[in-house]
C-alpha cells in the first residue's frame, strides 16, 4: 500500500464546550478517493476547515507528507498542495471568470508577487487558466463577472478555481451543490478524471448516493464529530451502524 | 471596452492639458492649481490602491504626504537648498513612511477593518500633534519656509536669448518657475504610471482579491497580510514622493498644507467622486475637486453680479456660500454617478 499522503491525528475542535469534531484519526493516500458522509451536523465541513486550513484545532495534527500543517496559515497549506472547493460558492464576484482561474494559476506558478509586468505580457499565466476553463466549459464565458454566472456555472468555475491550484490533496465540500441534474455530471466528470489521474488524493463531502456509488473507492462516516465507520463502500453502506445512524436522522440515505 | 476607453480619454486629456498648462493658462494662479492638481493626481490615485484595489480604509495617507513633505522642508530649513540635501530629506521622509507603514501594517493589518481604520486615524493624530509641538523642528503651526534648489529660482534662466535675457517661447518665460513646474509634473505623470503599471500585473489582480474575497484569497495561496502590508507600503512611500515634490514646489510646508485632516477629507471626496478602483478616477476626482475648490467662489461672484437685479438669487450666490454650493455639487455627483464618474462610465448606472 502506497504512503499515506495525508493524515490527520487526533483531531479535535472545540468550540466553548461542544466539541464538532472529537479524535478524528484518518490516513488518505494518493490515487483514492475519499467520501466523507455523515448527518448534518457531524462535522464534516468542520473536519475539512482544520484540513485547509480555514481553522486551527484545539488538538490533535494535520500532516501532509510528513510536513506538519497544523499551525500554518490556509495560505501555506495551498501552496504545499492542499486544495479545497468550497461548499457555498466562494469565488471573485466582480472578477471576470478568466480573472478567477488566472489568481490560482499564478499563486501555483509564484508569480502573485509581480507587481510591474502588465497581465498582458504574461501570455503563459493567461493559457493555462484559459485550458482550465475549456476544461470546465467555461471558455466562452471567460469575460464575464464571476457573480453573472448562473449557479451551475459558478459550481464549475469553483471546481475549475480548485484545478487550476493543482494540488496533490483535492477536497471536495458538495460539489453538486444545487446543481440542476444536467449540470451535476460535468462536474461529476471532471472528478472522475482527477481520480484516474492515480497520483491525486480526492477527499469528498456528498449527500447525494448516486455520486458516492459512482466515484467512492472508500467511504468513511462522521457522527457528532467522531469517525464511526471506515472502508470499502459497499461494506460501509451496509453496516448496522451506519444504517442506524441514519434511521435516527430521518433515513437522508434513503 | 469602449466606455473604459471613454474615461482613459478623459484622464489622459486631464494629463495633456497639465502638460501645456504653462502655456495655456499663465496666471500665477492658474499654474498654482495645476501643480496642485498633478500633485493630489497621484495623492489620490495612491490613496485608491488602498481603499479601491484592496480594500484597505486608512485615514493616515496625509501623514505618509507629510513624512515626504517635512523631510524636505526640514532637510533645505536646516541643511541647505541643494540637491544633496532635497535628496536626503526625500529619502529620510519616504523611509520614515515605509517603516511607520510596515509596524502599522503589520500590527494591525489582520484585525477587523473598523480598528485598522482607527488605528491610522490615531496615527494620523499624533503624527499632527507631533508637527506642531516639535516646533524647533517643523516651525509648529506656522510651518516652515525654505528655498528649492537654485536651479527653480524664479531668476534662474533656463534658456537666453541673443541678448542674454531669459528666452520667451509662446509668451512663456523659459526660467526656474517652468523648470519648477515640469519638475512637478514629470514626477508625477511617472508616479502615477507607475501606479497603472501596478495595477494591471498579477498583484494588482491579487489586491481586487483581497478586496473581493479575502478568505478565498488565503485559500488559494495568498498571504494576504503580507499583500496588505506590501500596498500599504507601496501607498505610503507614494504619498511621502508626492509629498517631497510639492514641498518643493511650495517652499513652504506647514500642517494646513500636508498633515491636516481637511486634506484626508478633500482625497476622500476626490478618490469618491473619481470613481474607487479605477486609478484613472483619480485623476477625474482630483482634478474636479481642486478646480472647484479655487474657481467656484469666483464663479459664484460672476454669478451673484448677474443676477443683481433678481430677489434672493444674489444672496443664494454670494461667494461666502461657496461650501454649501460645493456641498450640493457633491451630493448630485453622488447621486447620479453612483460609482463615481469613471466607475459609472465603465460600469454603467446599475451596478
């Protein structure tokens, strides 16, 4: 079995007295991907806060290939490779979409810091971002204000925002979030296609069943903060504890 | 595309005309506000960068416009009105701006905007506080006076005739108030293409991030702290520049000319009438706002001897109520260009 290349130890958040997520110890490894489900409320976008870096926890550590994120800014974590999409649409209104891509692939590329050669002449920067955006469908919309786009298309400019990082950890939080059916599998396949990459690590918040089915390699349940089942899908699934935890929260699994 | 055309056109005649204005207008007065103008031009365009780009509110710019302005003064006051000198009070003036801009920064770049914001005006208080009770130093509240260098000298031929009196070309002496001028206007033309060329690269698409979604802007690998210390300094050594070359140009520097919280009010209301976040707005804004503020009350007096013979109209236009007209102005302004002149140009009313 290939190194982990994420790992999370013990770790624990507590915000006053509620603890959201409690001792959560977890291996990912390159090539696999990872379905995170869980009731609302288990503490599944909190679990990924801690990961990319939106918040410290109280104990416990965050490794990436042995480098140690716990206390780094979100900021350090991304350019070691950590990636996140986020759950609610959390782009550059008033930036065009190709403005968007073109701010990820220039902190990948380390170029942020240029501050007298106009975007223009930085032809490579702008190529890069527009292959993401033919990636994603967007291309034709690259002019356009972020906040013009309709919701699909924001969805897809978030998945393409997270691509154009490229990180080795991609992190996932509802993807298909509100998606109209006919929009959920363009970015179901761009998913898809980062996972047959074989060298990426996919972590994935989902509700919805069908995705799971379609793209988990494992599947591991949070229940009020703790990591209460871990593996293969259909044995996940099928267990008596994840059905019961679901049964006590009106059947979400159905 | 064409509607940001629409506003560059604008800024760049506002910039051709500061050009020829020597020869356009030769007044005293006249070539007095235009080097003011020039001078807020990149004032205010370096007060964008914080409040338009980033995002950043800071009532400490006239502060930074004073280091520069001070360190002049006090380097030809106590020194003497060569170049070596101007160039020392320039470079301790913009050096004293960076470090008090990077201990702000970097203290207080990461609380809450409100707090930020009152930190600066804090700043901005005791840096005026400072000016006038350290009047061995800064002249107190009566300011300082001082010679430019020698080669800005009103009797300084730049270029002779025949006979050997100072040239004349277009009616125009060729003497060291010209050369005073072009220095002004050079300086800042440079400054604030500078301040262009920084807003169309990578960081400047950095610093709209920052201002549009600042947590996003983290996850995707930005410090932004680092950014908004690095803008700030940028502002802040820009300011102290503009400050340094209108010291120059004025001879005279004081708190009413450089530290007063009027000035931090007057780039304000220009960066907001100009258009936050346009950088040619700034030249728009500043231009307005200072032709207003010197030509208004005479207008009004024209106003006010025209309309002699109506009831209450003369009384309405007396030229003592030159700020409540301003007042008025700036509110229709506001009004119908939401966005200021150049963002509702490039914007549209809408947005």
């Amino acid at each position: 079995m290939t190194h982990p290349s994420l790992s999370t130890r013990d770790l624990t958040i507590r915000f006053g007295g509620h603890t959201a997520v409690n001792a959560v110890t977890c291996d990912f490894r390159p090539g696999e991907l990872t379905v995170i489900v869980g009731p609302n409320g288990a503490g599944k976008t909190t679990y990924f806060n801690m990961i990319s870096g939106q918040l410290t926890p109280s104990t416990g550590t965050v490794e990436k290939d042995g480098i140690d994120l716990t206390r780094m800014p979100a900021s350090q974590r991304a350019r070691h490779g950590v990636g996140r999409a986020f759950q609610l649409t959390n782009l550059f209104p008033k930036l065009s979409v190709l403005e968007n891509i073109r701010l990820a692939v220039q902190a990948q590329a380390g170029e942020g810091r240029r501050f007298f050669t106009p975007v223009a002449k930085l032809t490579e920067l702008t190529a890069r971002a527009e292959r993401y955006l033919e990636a994603t469908k967007l291309a034709d919309k690259a002019e356009l204000p972020a906040a013009a786009l309709p919701h699909g298309d924001q969805r897809k400019l978030e998945v393409a925002l997270l691509m154009a990082m490229e990180p080795d950890i991609y992190m996932f939080d509802e993807p298909t979030a509100g998606m109209s059916l006919d929009h959920a599998p363009d970015v179901l396949d761009l998913i898809a296609e980062i996972k047959h990459d074989h060298t990426k690590t996919v972590l994935l918040v989902e509700h919805k069943m069908d995705v799971v089915r379609q793209l988990a390699d494992r599947i591991i349940v949070l229940h009020n903060g703790e990591l209460i089942a871990d593996g293969d899908p259909g044995e996940v699934m099928s267990s008596q504890v994840v059905k019961d935890v679901y049964l006590g929260n009106a059947g979400e699994l159905a | 595309m064409n509607r940001t055309f629409a506003v560059k056109a604008i800024a760049l005649t506002i910039w051709g005309l500061l050009l020829f204005s020597p020869f356009l207008f030769q007044e005293v007065r006249q070539v007095e506000v235009a080097a003011r103008i020039a001078v807020f031009i990149v004032l205010v365009a370096s007060y964008d960068l914080l409040i338009g780009y980033t995002g950043i509110v800071s009532f400490a710019h006239t502060m930074f416009f004073g280091f520069g302005a001070y360190g002049v003064a006090i380097a030809m006051k106590q020194g003497d009105n060569t170049w070596g000198f101007w160039i020392l009070g320039t470079l301790a003036g913009v050096l004293v701006a960076a470090v008090v801009a990077v201990l702000i920064g970097l203290l207080s770049l990461r609380v809450k905007a409100i707090f930020f914001a009152m930190i600066t005006l804090a700043a901005a208080s005791v840096a005026l506080v400072l000016a006038s009770q350290l009047s061995g130093l800064t002249g107190g509240e009566d300011g300082i006076t001082y010679r430019s260098p020698d080669v800005f000298k009103s009797a300084n031929k730049l270029l002779t005739d025949e006979e050997g009196k100072v040239l004349r070309i277009a009616g125009v002496r060729m003497n060291g108030k010209i050369a005073a001028y072009y220095f002004v206007f050079f300086t800042c033309a440079l400054m604030f293409w500078m301040m262009l060329r920084i807003v169309g690269s990578p960081l400047g698409t950095v610093l709209k991030a920052i201002r549009e979604n600042e947590a996003r802007t983290e996850g995707i690998g930005y410090r932004v702290v680092a950014y908004r210390t690095a803008v700030f300094v940028i502002a802040a050594t820009t300011a102290a520049l503009a400050g340094a070359v209108y010291a120059t140009w004025l001879k005279y520097t004081g708190p009413d000319t450089t530290l007063s919280f009027a000035i931090m009010i007057d780039i304000l209301l220009m960066v907001v009438i100009g258009g936050m976040g346009t950088m040619w707005g700034a030249a728009i804004g500043a231009t307005l706002m200072v032709l207003a503020q010197y030509y208004l009350r005479d207008l009004m007096e024209v106003a006010a001897a025209a309309t002699e013979a109506i009831p209450l109209l003369p009384v309405l236009l007396s030229p003592d109520r030159w700020l409540l007209w301003l007042g008025i102005i700036f509110i229709l302004l506001v009004y119908f260009f939401p966005a200021g002149i150049a963002g509702t140009i490039i914007r549209g009313r809408k947005s």
